[in-house]
C-alpha cells in the first residue's frame, strides 16, 4: 500500500481492535527480540537478589536499612529500562543524526571528572558526585558514543553505495574520534574502561570491512603502548599491584592478592548448588571486597553453586547470540557496526569480570553486566539494548 512503511498498521480494519494491530507481523511488539529482552531482564532481577545479599549486613554502605542497595539497584534497572524505550521510540536511526552532540557531551563529561567535579572511588578518579547518595561514571557513557561515532564515519559512504569498504582516510578519521575521550579516560586512571574500548574499537573495525592491515597494526601499537605504559610508570601503584598479583596470587595474599584469593575461595565453597540464597560464609563475612560491584559474580558462586553461576553465564551467552543474530540480519553497515561494538563490549567485559574472579584475568574494576550494582553502567547496557532493538526493529520484512 502507497504511503505505509514497515511500522505502520493503517490497513488494518478499525474493528480487529488494538490487540490485532499489535501482534500484526510488521508491528513494532512483534518485531521486538524478545529472548534478548528476557535475557536482559532475568540477569537484571537475578542481580538485584545477588546485590541484596552481599549488601544486606553492611550497615557501614546500608546506614542501617538491609533493603537499600536492593530498592536503589530496582531503581537503576527501572531507570535503564525506560531509557532502553526511550532508545527503541527514537530509533538509532534518528540517533545517528544526533552523534556529534552525544558525543560532544560525553568528551566534556569525563573532562569534568578530571575537574575538582571528579571523585575517587576504589582507587580510580573516575566519577562525578550528583549527591544525595549518586554519582555518575562517565566512561560508561563514552563506550556508547564511541561505537556510534565510529559507525557513522565508517558506514556513511558504505551505506550511500559510494564504497564498498571504508577507505584508509575514513577508517583514521574514526579512530582519532575514539583515541579523543580514551586518552582522557586514561588519565583518570580508568585502565579497566580502556580496556574495554580498546576491544570495542577492534571489533567495530572487524565489522566494518577494513582493511586487516589496520586491525594488525593496531594490535601491534596496543603491546607497544602497553610496554611504553610500564616502562614510563603511568600505571598508579594500586594498577601495577594488581598485575603483580595476577601474575602471583601468593606474592601479597593480604594485599594486592587478597581481592583474588577470597573470590576464588568463596567461588569454590559453593560447589555443584551453592550453600543457598543469603547463606554464604564469604558473603555473610564480608571477606569479598566490593563484592555488590565487581566481584558480584562471587555471591553467584558461593550462594547459587555451579549451576547458577552457568545460569548467568548462559543468559550472558543467549544476549549475544541474539545481537550477532541481529548483526547478520540488518542490511545498513550503520547497523551492523553498532551490533558488532556491543557484541564486544559485552562480551569482553562479562569475560573479564567472571574470569578475574576466577583468578584467570587480572582485576580491572569492570562491572558484570545487567548484574552488579552500579546506576552509570546500568544504564549503558540498557540503552545498548534499545540499540539492538531499534536495530531489528528497523530492518526491512522478509516476504
């Protein structure tokens, strides 16, 4: 019919009611992914249960109220929610017309946090403090600005059929816009987001069709950048501690290794069911460290067993599994790239947090997604989610 789209359910008779328009093939309820969606939501309800265990004794965080990290992690995964609708309505279509101002925003953000604006917290001067209680991490933000700005360079010839692959000048365009706000990162020291965008840029690369000279050569500059960090002693002391006990969790065991050492611990008293929901000696004890945070994959550990920890695993796996089938199905680059940088940062980032609990990556600060406590990440990976969706949703009805 002239004059309709993918969305639009104007021919459908007034009298099959709005259930009918709803649930047609092309509106926007069925289009939506759902696995990703119950994915997403099951990992957030599972986490505010593991947020609440591992903060309910705390009266230190919790000023006497067992129940206050549980309401404020609700609080984060209802705000993230509604941010994920708000993603979806706008479409990353619309969005991708308003980058240079996200993006202009997000680089003034974390400038702030260099400013007397800046807090530090667990060692990294990170934040900004909004008060009562908040505080925001902006480097959460820049992960989101970071693939769109380098999908719209990337793709933009691509996409108009001027290109087939984004030429040498493009792809350096893209990856000054990227090295702009991590080196500010960097300075904070914030290693763990770097990390993370790092493996961001490479993966947005892959999915763009560039040439592989530039994913080796960046490889190549990423060890010599890493050796050239060491050796020129940019790493806070507390960064370099926790290499060292990587390397050697028994080299300060009451130290730099003690972080590892009772993960491990608390990670492998759970056994095959887990000593059950609010049971756990480790977390009980408080012997884990920020464990509604970074460590929050331990109280899966010790107080679900094995097979919640797989659980989690499983739904983090079935996230990604429907954003690659995402990333395959659009026919834009713009949406492929987007895809394909989440893909990254999701997986790298739930690969670091699980295996640094497990003693096989080393402590890098990163939160487990959907999971640990924490509003500025919550709300990353919800809006991530409304990419993803807006992604599927866009793409064109197959006969």
């Amino acid at each position: 019919m002239a004059g309709t789209n993918n969305f639009s359910v104007s021919r459908y008779a007034p009298d099959r009611g709005v259930w009918s328009k709803l649930t047609a093939r092309d509106s926007m309820v069925r289009r939506l992914d759902w696995p990703l969606l119950f994915s997403a939501i099951a990992l957030s309800f599972i986490g505010s249960l593991l947020v609440w265990s591992a903060t309910r004794n705390r009266t230190e965080l919790t000023q006497g109220d067992p129940y206050a990290f549980l309401f404020r992690h609700i609080l984060n995964t209802g705000i993230g929610f509604a941010l994920m609708v708000g993603t979806i309505w706008l479409g990353h279509r619309t969005l991708r017309g308003a980058v240079p101002v996200l993006y202009g925003i997000s680089v003034v953000l974390v400038l702030l946090v260099l400013t007397p604006l800046g807090a530090t917290i667990n060692g990294a001067h990170a934040w900004i403090v909004i008060g009562g209680g908040f505080s925001l991490q902006p480097s959460e933000f820049v992960k989101i600005t970071i693939i769109l700005g380098m999908a719209v360079l990337l793709a933009a010839k691509v996409d108009a059929g001027d290109q087939i692959h984004p030429d040498h000048r493009t792809v350096a365009k893209s990856l000054v816009l990227a090295v702009v706000p991590m080196a500010i990162v960097m300075l904070m020291p914030d290693l763990g987001s770097v990390m993370v965008m790092v493996v961001i840029v490479l993966g947005v690369l892959l999915a763009s069709g560039a040439s592989n000279r530039w994913i080796f050569g960046l490889i190549g500059a990423g060890i010599v950048g890493a050796v050239l960090v060491t050796a020129l002693g940019l790493l806070d002391q507390y960064q370099i501690n926790r290499f060292a006990a990587f390397a050697n969790p028994e080299l300060d065991p009451a130290g730099a290794g003690y972080n590892t050492n009772q993960a491990r611990i608390a990670v492998g008293s759970g056994g095959l069911y887990g000593a059950g929901l609010f049971n756990g000696h480790q977390t009980t004890g408080q012997f884990v460290p920020e464990q509604q945070t970074d460590f929050i994959f331990t109280v899966a550990g010790e107080e679900l067993g094995f097979i919640g920890g797989s659980a989690i695993i499983a739904l983090l796996g079935v996230v990604l599994w429907r954003a690659c089938r995402i990333a395959r199905e659009t026919t834009e680059l713009y949406g492929t790239i987007v895809a394909a940088g989440i893909i990254a940062w999701f997986a790298f980032q739930s690969f670091e947090n699980i295996g640094m609990t497990l003693g096989i990556m080393p402590v890098a600060g990163l939160p487990l997604p959907f999971v640990s406590y924490g509003g500025s990440s919550m709300f990353a990976v919800w809006v991530a989610i409304g990419l993803l969706q807006s992604i599927r949703v866009q793409r064109p009805l197959t006969a």
